[in-house]
C-alpha cells in the first residue's frame, strides 16, 4: 500500500471549500460581492470588513478549521 494521497483526497478540501463559499454561505458571500461592487471605484482599507468578517466567520464555522 502507497502512503501517497490519492489526488481525490487531496481536492476534498478544496471541493468542501467550493460548496462552503456557494451553496452553504452563499448569503455572507453575497453581501460581501455587493459590498465590494459598490465600492470598488473608492477603494479605502476596511471599506467591506464587516460583510467580509460575516463570510470568514462562516467558511471557518463550515471548513472546521481556525486558521
């Protein structure tokens, strides 16, 4: 038996990541991209961290992982 990850197993967190982002917070991440939208022409620090906290908030809740 090889002790090498199978390629599967190596993109199941990614493909969590993908379904955490669209379908699980896929509200946080909406109000993020509007955010953004709305504010990309006066870009400025911190100008959507709180929809951006939301989203981080909920992709840290769905992954399992602190980071």
């Amino acid at each position: 038996m090889s002790s090498v990850p199978s390629a599967a197993a190596a993109i199941t967190p990614l493909r969590r990541l993908a379904v955490a982002s669209t379908v699980t917070c896929s509200a946080q991440a909406s109000a993020y991209g509007q955010c953004i939208l709305a504010t990309y022409t006066d870009v400025r620090k911190d100008a959507c961290k709180e929809e951006f906290a939301r989203f981080s908030a909920c992709l840290h809740q769905v992954m399992k992982r602190k980071w």
